[in-house]
C-alpha cells in the first residue's frame, strides 16, 4: 500500500511538470577555487556558505577547505538563498575584502559554483587608480613584518628603484626612477607606478633597522606581492647567527660543484661542494638576496626568508648563458628637452676632478664603461669574476671604496653588479670623476668615497650630423 501511494506521488509530480527528487542525492554545492593572479588553482582556500535570512544561520552555515586541485564541496545545502565565498592568505596580501557571491539553492542534486581571486588588472586599477591606468604601470602588495615575532610593522618604509632608458630630441638618456610608500598601521603597503615586467630593487626601513636590498622581477601582469621581513635589533639582540643552506643544480638536475654563494650585505661566502651542496653563516635574519655565480653559467638570484630559529633551505637552479642578446626595454616614449652638460664645463675650469667631454669620450672609442675610467687619476679597475668589474678609488682612510655613480644627475645602486652591465659604453657622452669626496660638488658628494658622474646622450658622428642639420645632439 506504501509503495502504490508513492509510486502515485512520483506520477502525479511528473505531471505537473516536475520530477521526484531522488531521495539519494541530497542538494550540494561544488566548484574550484582559481587564483586569477597566478594562473592557477587556489588550494587551502577557506570556503563558507552563509544563508541570507537570519533565522536559517545555524541551518545552513557550511564551511569547507579546497583541496590541492583546487575543489570543494559543500553537501546536505537546504533550499534558500545565500552568501558563498573564501578566506585565503593570498586575499590578505592583495589588501582586499572577501568577494563574495549571492546565488540561490534548488532541490537540485548539484549546483556548481566555481570562485576567484580578482585579476591583476583589477587589483592594481583598486589601489591604485591613475598611476595604474598606464599600460606599463605595475604594483608591488605586501606586509612588513619583524621576523623574530611575525609582528607588523606599522610606520615603516617601502621603497624602490628602477633603471629606465627614455628616447627623445636629446637622444638615449640612462636614469633611475623611484617609488616609496610608508606601511599602515597594520603593516601594509602599497607601490604603485612601478614597471610591469621589469627588474627594480626594494627595501624596507623601520626605525633604525632595515632589510636588506633585494633584487625583484616585476612579473608581465604587473601585480607583483611580496612581504618583507625585518631582523629588528631591539627585539632580538642576542639572537645567534643563521644558517642558509641548500643546494645548486644544473637544468638537468645535477649538482653543480664550486659555485660562488653569497648574501648580499653579508661578507661571508662559500663555495658549493661537489654535489652541489652549501652551507652560509648569515649575520641576521630576514628577508635576504640570495646570489650564485659560476663561470659559464647565468647568476641566479633568490629572496628568502631567513628565519632567526630554523634559518633558510634554498634549491636553485642555474642555466647556461643564453646564445641571444635579450632585447632593450624602453621605459618612457619621450625625454624633457633640458640640456644634461648644464654645469659641465664651469665644473671642469675649476679643476677639482678629472673630466672626459664628448670628444675625449669618443677618442678613446669605449667597448664598455670601464675602458673609459681605467687609467684615470685615482681610479683602478678591479675585475671581481670574469663577468663582474668594479670602480674603485682611495677613501679618506685610505682603504680600497666604491664610489658614488652618479648618472645624469640621480645617483644609481651598483651593488655586486658589473658597472659595465649598469651603463651601456654607447650611452655615455661626458664623465666627471673625484677622486676624494671633498672634490665632488655637494651634490654629489659621499661621506665614504669619491665621485663617478655620468652624462648620457649622443655623441660622435650622430651628434655631428644633427648639429649639421641644425638641432641639438
């Protein structure tokens, strides 16, 4: 008798239009996470489901996790409309709110609900509004954090710099661009403006402490995140010395023997063994610039966390030297017609340095910058590797420094970099050199070395033909 009167039930749904729902399946929501920013799927992603109406919260409230292929499930879903979205830590280093997702919930089996981070290009025109409305324009989100005590740190200073080459009526000009942000009161920050694409340096200062230089690619999107941990003194006095170890492998796999491992800011180094095993002593923790060099291969480089308890372990890979010469990035169209040599020659009557004008430059028909200051009074030319030289002059204690570079006015970070890679020789149409501090003009001046200042533009028979036809080289 049960069985007719359900039978005559299911008979009388399906004409009505509507099919008996199978008493098995009960209604559920799935669907994958994305993060829109990566490319990929997000897992570990916090999903919940909230219903709309206040008296159904404790009925309806689901709460799962997405797996590594970046699915979830939500299962036994009452009928109702709701609030579906996720808590990642990805969410909090774009700064934003949860998204969230109104949809309304059938007596049906499934409902597939996939969710996403915001684009890139959604996040960067957010926070940054005109100075990310440019085609070039990127941004760097992130936390500034005491490494010891994973506290935030408010108050404290991003900022970064960046090599640009602008094209204009006054030729080929080399110069720095830079972008600084303090942090909020949560430990925040936000870089606009700075080049998608591209290689920048960046820092953080809070108080008396900083982190160390580090060397970033700003990836073709444009969004690039990064947190950035401070060793602080005064929370850590006596913390011991670090250790990052690890291991560097060729593409194929195998350990590459007596590569050259350093950290930038740090004096030690050491060299990988034959398996390609290595082990530093590093004098403070925090987010460090990892560095490896070997005679017939490309440097890498690679920020890592150091922690003041458990150090760092760090896998690299380095490649061969590429057959092809990567193409020049231009980073603004046009260039102020101002006149770079302002100065020049009122500086070089008084005598105080060495100068090199345009002619003189060409004269000596440079394949790379060094050629044109070695040999210069005070100067010596120091080839670190086979790939990397250096400028070097006599400070006033009388030991081996590094001077300031000065190019066109804005003093540039050489770092560990050749010279040679950071000033292209055929960009160089004047040169200043001081060898003491107290010949440099003010402006230029160090209180630990002398002085390289660099002028660009055309010179030789481009500048003479332009001067022929009546326009400023």
């Amino acid at each position: 008798m049960i069985a007719r009167a359900a039978l005559v039930g299911s008979a009388l749904l399906t004409l009505l239009g509507r099919e008996a729902p199978a008493r098995w399946q009960a209604p559920r929501i799935t669907g994958v996470v994305y993060d829109s920013i990566a490319g990929t799927v997000l897992r570990g992603a916090s999903v919940q489901l909230l219903p709309l109406e206040p008296s159904r919260q404790a009925e309806g409230r689901r709460t799962t996790e997405s797996d590594s292929a970046g699915r979830y499930t939500l299962v036994d879903v009452p009928a109702g409309r709701y609030l579906i979205g996720f808590f990642h830590a990805k969410l909090d280093s774009l700064g934003i709110d949860l998204p969230v997702r109104r949809i309304d919930v059938r007596l049906a089996a499934e409902q597939v609900v996939d969710l996403a981070t915001p684009s890139a290009g959604t996040v960067i025109a957010g926070w940054c509004g005109a100075a990310g409305a440019r085609p070039d324009a990127g941004a760097i989100l992130g936390f500034v954090r005491d490494v010891a005590s994973a506290e935030l740190l408010a108050g404290a200073t991003v900022a970064a710099q960046w090599s640009a080459i602008s094209i204009g009526p006054g030729g080929a000009r080399a110069g720095v661009q830079e972008a600084a942000a303090p942090t909020s009161g949560t430990g925040w920050f936000r870089l606009c403006g700075v080049p998608r694409g591209g290689i920048l340096l960046l820092h953080a200062v809070s108080d008396v402490d900083s982190s160390a230089l580090l060397e970033l690619d700003v990836p073709a999107h444009g969004l690039l995140l990064r947190d950035i941990m401070i060793h602080r003194r005064a929370s850590s006095a006596d913390a011991p010395s670090t250790i990052v170890s690890g291991i560097v492998r060729d593409r194929s796999g195998q350990g590459l023997p007596g590569v050259r491992v350093r950290l930038y800011g740090h004096d030690a180094e050491t060299r990988t063994s034959a398996t390609g095993e290595f082990r530093l002593g590093a004098t403070a923790a925090g987010t460090q610039l990892l560095d490896a060099r070997l005679i017939g291969f490309v440097p890498a480089r690679r920020v890592v966390d150091v922690s003041p308890v458990t150090g760092a372990r760090v896998d690299l890979t380095m490649a061969d030297f590429p057959t092809e010469i990567d193409t020049v990035r231009v980073m603004t169209a046009f260039a102020r017609r101002t006149d770079l040599l302002a100065g020049f020659e009122r500086r070089r009557r008084l005598g105080h340095g060495t100068f090199l004008d345009p002619d003189q430059v060409e004269q000596r028909r440079p394949l790379v910058f060094t050629d044109l200051v070695r040999g210069l009074p005070g100067v010596q030319v120091r080839s670190v590797d086979q790939m990397t030289r250096q400028v070097e002059m006599r400070g006033a204690s009388g030991e081996v420094c590094v001077p300031a570079l000065v190019v066109d006015g804005v003093r540039v970070p050489v770092l560990d970099m050749s010279v040679d890679d950071v000033i292209p020789a055929d960009l160089v149409k004047a040169v200043e050199v001081y060898p003491r501090r107290i010949q440099a003009p003010p402006e230029y001046q160090t209180p630990e070395c002398g002085s390289v200042v660099v002028w660009t533009g055309v010179r030789g028979w481009l500048a003479r033909g332009l001067r022929a036809a009546g326009r400023r080289p």
